[in-house]
C-alpha cells in the first residue's frame, strides 16, 4: 500500500512543506529506502522508527519498504521526520486508516520506546502550516505552546507514537494547547535589572537614553571598571516592549536554532547577545553548509554587545559593516541564498589603551604610543563611522559609589523613550523604518532641517574633525532624537551640539 502525509523541514529560519510517502511492497530481503536528499539525521531516522514501532506494541514491516521525502531536491537534515515516517509506515502495512492525513499535519523525533521528543523550529512549521491551509499539526508535548502561539491552526500535543495513531484514528480526543498572550506577558515580560544599580554615571545614561530612544548605535570607551558592562546590559529594560510582530520573529529565530529557554513558548523581552571576541565570522554572522543564523540575528530586535572590541578580529568585525546598514544579512551557499534578519543595536566597549588606563586620573598608562596607536588601529574607519554616538565612560568617584540617594532608574529612562518612540512612529507611519537611527539620506535632508546657527555650528565642526559625509548624516540623525527627547519640533544649536558632542572620539582617538 502507498501512504501520503505531510510535514516540514527547516531552510533557515523558515520551514518548507514536505511531503512523506510510504509504500510498502513485498519483496525477497527486507530492505528500507530512503529518497529525497536525506541527510544523515534523516537517514539514521529508519533505525528509530523500526524499534519505536516493535516497542510501542506495533509490527514492524517485513517486505521493501520505500520512503520518498518530496520535494527531492530540498535538503532534509533534521529528526523531525520520525513521527510522520513512522505513521506512514503503520498506514502503508495495514496498520493504521486515517481521514486526518489532509487536515493535520505531523513533526517530532521518536525514542526507542516510541516516546516523542522534542524538535527545532516548530514555530516556524506552525507558521508554514497555517499558510498551506492545515487545521493542525501534531507536536510532541513540550513544542506544543510554540505551536500554540500561531493563531488559526490546532496544535496537538502528543507524548507518544501511540498517541498519534490514536489520534489520527480518532479513537483518542486530544485537546488543542491554547496560548494566552496576556499570561505570557506577565510571566515573561519582566526584568531583574534596572539601572539604578548603575552609581554614578548620570551623563553616560542620557547619552544611553539617547541611543535607545532612537536606536542608534553606541560606543562606549573607558578604564576597566567605570561601568560600561552595567550600562550595556542594562539597555533591553528601558526599550519598549516588544510588540506582537517583533516578539514572533524573535522567537522565530531562536525556534529554529534550539535556544528558547524550557517553558519559554514566546520571547517578550529583547535579546542581549554578548558574544566572545574569539568568535568566527559564520559565528557572528551565521554560515554552514546549511546556513544557520549567527549572533547579529540572534540580536535582532535587541541588542548586541562587543566587549573588549579591539580584542576582536578585524577582519571578523569588517564583516559586521553591510549587516548594520541594511538589517539583514545574506548568506550564499551553492544550494542558494538564505536571508536572515539583523536588525539590532550594536553597543560596543573598549579601553583607550592596551594596559586601559590612558587618561585615567587615578592610575598612570604604561603603553608608549606605538602600543596604542597598534591597538585603537584594529578598528577601522569605515566600522567606526557606522557608530552613532561616541561616549566616554569616566571613573566614578567614591563619594558617588558610596552615596545610597538612588540615581536615574530603568522606570524614568524608558519613559523618556517611549515618548520619542510615539513621536516617531507618528513620524514615520508612511515610511517602512520606525526609528531615526534607520532613517536614509533622503528622510534626513526632509526631518532634519537646520536653521542659520545650528548649520554654521555643523559646518564648523565638520572641518575642525574632519568628520565623513556618514557621520555628518549620523549627527543629524542623534540630534533628531535629542530634540525629540526634548518634545521639540525644530533641531536647535543645542540639540545639534549634544549630538557632535558625541562624536569626539573621532578627533581624539584616532584623528
């Protein structure tokens, strides 16, 4: 007999329909064939599937069996096959009718005693299953909240190969998982950070204000200790909140990878990614054979930190510029191209010198200059210009470290940044970006208008800084957000001058 059911494999992020036919004939020699460019995950699946059926009580089939995974030339490599493979086979030998195969489709890796386990990328194969039309798809228990978040399809939480079939032969009435979206935001939209834990500080966190309320890209340079650390990780808590959209792609992307925390069926707090500086370039910005995304798209929608940033391999670094301007990033293989999202902050730290305390009133620098001008050279120009804003990170007096007045607090910070966030969005609602941090040259030369004063002041810093045409437009970009942070229409000499304010590294450091 020939048996058809349905099912998904992962291509990135996103999942594509699979069909899974089974037919079984006699033969001479017991023999299985598995078609339609298996990889070795898929191909070991038949050792799984024969044991899990003798042990959850079923008969194994004797005669040739042959499994086609269609489309043949779509790369299969996952064990999430397991299930609909399984329940093909009980269908193709006798075992199994069904009326269901059409409506609900099947994912989920199988134990030796036929328990179901849990896979990768079910949000994304619920995704896919809603678009092609299915009622429902069967999960294994602990992917069946992912599933659940998609609306419009059933999702069928099943424990066991004998829970499938008893479904599928409507002899068992399982319950579809329902997802509460409001239960989720109080269980998981919460912070245990707030930057009142920051001492001191208080012009580093207007400057961090500014970056998130216009999600702009950040520097932070300063002697070991000063608090760069605190205040980067600190940032997710004073962003909004994620919205319905932005939490399912998240999530989306940590589906497909395996990285959603146990009982964590949907992201609601932006990610915070602090990668090593010994990491790849397919590590930061996703590769393989089959490419997987890396830590910028791991990032999206939230933040990504590089501690100790001349540590880092330049030519890793250099593969970070087109991803910052454009928010995706493209991985080519010879199988095709694969996008991935990277829409991110990046917040970067650094000393100002190999020992880190050049400038540091309280510790004498050891590094001649050769040493320092080898180690701020590991960053270039061009990653360099792509960074908003510049911020000097000082050391923190005592008096201030032991003063127990609380100072500006997550609550305060994230107010002022929902505020410039609304005026955005009124801003930008017939434009695809949100933020001013994304806007384009054309957007600038409309929303960031200067008057007599502020352009002679921009004028004169350009030439005394020798600033690029990029962080010129950089600057109008940060004082847009620093004269909506101020609930102002117009940019003023004072909005402008802030904003160049935060462009000095450039003079200073590597003029």
């Amino acid at each position: 007999m020939l048996a058809k059911l349905f099912t998904y494999s992962l291509l990135g992020i996103n999942a594509e329909p699979i069909e899974v036919e089974v037919d079984i004939s006699p033969g001479a020699m017991p023999k299985t064939i598995l078609v339609g460019l298996a990889e070795a995950a898929v191909r070991e699946s038949t050792h799984r599937i024969e044991r899990a059926l003798v042990n959850s009580g079923y008969n194994r089939p004797i005669d040739r069996i042959v499994i086609n995974l269609s489309p043949a030339d779509l790369p299969k490599d996952a064990a999430s096959f397991d299930l609909p493979i399984a329940l093909g086979m009980l269908t193709a030998s006798g075992q199994l009718q069904s009326e269901r195969f059409e409506e609900y489709a099947a994912v989920g890796e199988l134990a030796l005693d036929g328990v179901i386990r849990p896979v990768k990328g079910v949000l994304s194969m619920a995704i896919a299953a809603r678009a092609q039309g299915k009622r429902g798809l069967l999960v294994p228990v602990e992917n069946a909240q992912e599933a659940a978040v998609v609306g419009e399809i059933e999702a069928i939480p099943v424990g066991s190969l004998a829970e499938a079939v008893g479904f599928y032969s409507d002899r068992l009435d399982v319950q579809p998982t329902q997802f509460s979206w409001a239960r989720a935001l109080s269980e998981l939209a919460k912070y245990e950070i707030d930057y009142q834990d920051v001492k001191g500080q208080e012009l580093a966190k207007r400057a961090v204000t500014v970056a998130a309320a216009g999600s702009h890209h950040l520097l932070m340079l300063g002697s070991p200790g000063t608090g760069k650390t605190l205040l980067a990780s600190r940032l997710p808590t004073i962003l909004p909140q994620l919205s319905p959209e932005e939490s399912l792609e998240t999530t989306q992307i940590y589906s497909a990878v395996g990285r959603l925390n146990a009982g964590e069926s949907l992201m609601m707090t932006r990610p915070f990614r602090a990668p090593h500086h010994t990491i790849s370039e397919a590590g930061l910005v996703g590769g393989g054979s089959t490419p997987s995304p890396g830590e910028i798209s791991l990032a999206h929608n939230g933040i990504l930190f590089l501690d100790e940033l001349p540590e880092f391999n330049r030519r890793t670094l250099e593969v970070l510029r087109q991803p910052l301007e454009d928010g995706n990033v493209t991985i080519s293989r010879a199988m095709g191209s694969i996008t991935f999202p990277a829409s991110l902050m990046m917040v970067a730290a650094l000393n100002p010198c190999p020992c880190g305390y050049r400038g540091d009133p309280r510790r004498q620098c050891k590094c001649n200059p050769l040493q320092i001008e080898r180690y701020l050279g590991k960053i270039s120009g061009p990653l360099l210009d792509r960074v908003d804003i510049h911020l000097e990170v000082p050391s923190v007096p005592f008096r201030e470290l032991s003063d127990m007045a609380p100072g500006t607090g997550t609550g305060e910070m994230r107010q002022q940044v929902e505020a410039a966030r609304e005026i955005q969005g009124a801003r930008f609602h017939e434009h695809r970006i949100k933020t001013n941090g994304k806007m384009a040259p054309r957007q600038i030369r409309k929303f960031c208008r200067l008057d007599s004063d502020a352009e002679t002041l921009l004028k004169t810093a350009m030439e005394e800084m020798g600033l690029s045409a990029r962080a010129h437009d950089k600057i109008l970009r940060v004082s847009r957000t620093i004269a909506d942070l101020d609930r102002s229409d117009k940019i003023t000499a004072l909005h402008l001058s802030e904003a160049i304010n935060y462009r000095t590294l450039d003079r200073n450091y590597w003029a």
